[in-house]
C-alpha cells in the first residue's frame, strides 16, 4: 500500500530508528528494495531523482511502485529525491502518483528557499502529499570542497528551527558532514553529531541523512573485477562512505529518513559484473540481473537491520 511518508517517519523519529529510502531506476532495483522490505517487515521509501524520471518516466516508476506494495502488503511511500526543477515538483504534486516530494531549495538563498518551501507545503498537502525540504549544503560527487569550507555549509541549528516553523515542512534532510556519491571525504568521514544534537533539540519532525551509503570496499572490489579502473572506476580508488556505528549515532540523534542510492549502483554494477565474468558466453538478461537483484537485496537487508527498521510493521 503506498502511504504519505510523514507517518512513517513521525513514529521511526519517535521510536528511534530510520526509515529506509532507496533510489530506484528501473524494476529490478525496485523488486530488490520491496521483496527485502517485506521479508523483513520494515517500512521503505522508493524514491526517484529527477535523473530516474529522466531515464525511466515518472509513469513506469510509479507503476513499479504501485504494483510492488499492492502485491507486498507493506506501507511503502513513493517519493520524489532532490526536487530542484520546480515544474516537476508541481507535476508529481498535480500526478497523483507520488505520497511524497522533496523540494530541494538548498542551494537558494534563505529566504527564496523558505518561500519557495512554504509554497509546494500548501500545495502538497491539500493532497495530502508529505513533503522533505533541505537547509544546507550536502556535496557532491563534483565537490572538491575542504573540511572547512564544508563546514560553511552545515546546517545551522537555530535557522533549521525557523525554516521548519516557517514552511511547515514535514521531514528536514540536513547537512552534517555526509555527501552524495562514493566519495564522501578523503579519509574515514566524520559526522558532525554535535551539530545534529543541536539540530535534534530544536528541531522535532523528523530529520533526514543523505548521502548515507557505506560504500562497501568488497562488494566494490567485486565490481572492479577484470576492470582496468579507468575512467569512473579509477575515481572510485581510494572512495570510503560512511561507517554504520556513525550510522547508528545519526539513528540515535533523530535522523528517522536515511537516503542510500550507491551502495545499490555499486551491488548492481558488481552484480552484472560477477555474472559476465562467470559465463563469458551469457546473454540472457535475467541471468545478467538476476545475481545483480541479489546482490542488491544482501545490501537492502543489512541497511534495514542498521537502520533499526526490522519489524516495524
Ligand atoms: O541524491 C542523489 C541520488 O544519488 C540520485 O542520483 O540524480 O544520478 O539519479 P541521480
Ligand atoms: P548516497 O550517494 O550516499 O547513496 O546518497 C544518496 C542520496 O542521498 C539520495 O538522495
Ligand atoms: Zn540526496
């Protein structure tokens, strides 16, 4: 059954575990997340980023999504990731597909983002649409950003109190030392928990930790077989991610939402690697993502055990 997401992340904040949500891109990742859920009896969030829309079409996701929590019988919000493109939040908001939106208005002045903020709230609601907003900066891949210069951009605690009692958000993804993509620092990442405390204190909806993957090195050793590690790969040398006991102290400190999306492109790409390698002569495609859905459904599992989301429904 697909839900707004506010309700799963009101009780995951007040019970103190973290809702997963995994990015989707096509079925097999979709089927991966959902049948992982359900055995497991823990609440998810699929969401997809403007790039998914781009690649698969807003329809055939939201049809997977459909599809797979009738079929599964676990409450699951469908959620739109990172909405920077206005006009296609409003026509997620207009489609009726989505339980859930993200407005991202990070990279906007203060008061643009509160304003713009305020206004998809009002919209979404009356559909009864949950809605995640950003205050500060989470890097990228791109980002070549110092630690310090990093900091710059951490949320500030007193002005995430004012953001969310101005637009009446209902989740607030912050920035306290995660970034997007396999390269989360150049050393072992550290999360600013003194900051979350802070942010915890005067915050009360539920926060939300992007750029949460863990970026296996096995799993990505697996992916670099028979690889020359040019190109993407040889960036990856060297990627560490976030390790799970900073994890399990963001679940600690109020983070109820954790967003993961490489750890699942890396458990595909070894996945399809592992079979291609394995059988030079394969060309059935179930039995190239076959093994990748596999792969992906291990890292789903363990990421709801970490998360303390494990029969929570
Ligand atoms: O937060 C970003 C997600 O990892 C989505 O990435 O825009 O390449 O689909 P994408
Ligand atoms: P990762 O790149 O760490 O998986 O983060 C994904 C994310 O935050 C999607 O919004
Ligand atoms: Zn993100």
């Amino acid at each position: 059954m697909l839900v707004p997401s506010a309700p799963l992340l009101i009780r995951a904040r007040k019970n103190g575990y973290a809702v997963p949500a995994f990015n989707i891109n096509n079925l097999e990742i979709a089927q991966a997340v959902l049948e992982t859920a359900a055995e497991m009896r823990s609440p998810v969030i699929l969401q997809t980023s403007e790039g998914a829309i781009d690649y698969a079409g807003m329809d055939y996701l939201a049809a997977i999504a459909h599809t797979g929590s009738r079929l599964l019988k676990i409450p699951v919000a469908f959620h739109l990731d990172h909405g920077t493109n206005v006009a296609l939040v409003e026509k997620a908001i207009a489609s009726g597909l989505y339980t859930s939106v993200m407005i991202d208005g990070s990279r906007l002045p203060l008061a643009e983002n509160i304003k713009l903020t305020r206004r998809i709230v009002e919209l979404a609601h009356r559909q009864k649409i949950s809605v995640e907003a950003e205050l500060g900066a989470i890097p990228g891949v791109e980002d070549k950003l110092s630690v310090t210069e990093r900091e710059a951009y951490f949320t500030d605690p007193e002005q995430a109190e004012k953001f969310v009692q101005e637009t009446k958000c209902d989740a607030l993804a912050i920035a306290v030392g995660t970034a997007h993509g396999a390269y989360k620092s150049t050393g072992a990442a550290i999360l600013d928990l003194a900051r979350l405390k802070k942010i915890a204190a005067l915050v009360k909806i539920p926060l939300v930790l992007h750029g949460a993957s863990g970026v296996s090195q096995k799993i990505l050793d697996t992916a670099h077989q028979g690889c020359e590690r040019l190109g993407d790969c040889e960036r990856l040398e060297g990627a560490t991610g976030i390790p799970n006991n900073q994890i399990k102290a963001a679940v600690k400190n109020g983070i109820a939402k954790i967003n993961i999306d490489t750890d699942l492109r890396i458990a595909f790409t070894a996945g399809i690697r592992a079979a291609l390698i394995k059988d030079r002569h394969v060309f059935d495609p179930r039995k190239i993502l076959g093994p990748a859905k596999e792969l992906m459904k291990k890292v789903v599992k363990e990421k709801i055990a970490l998360f303390g989301a494990k029969e929570k429904v």
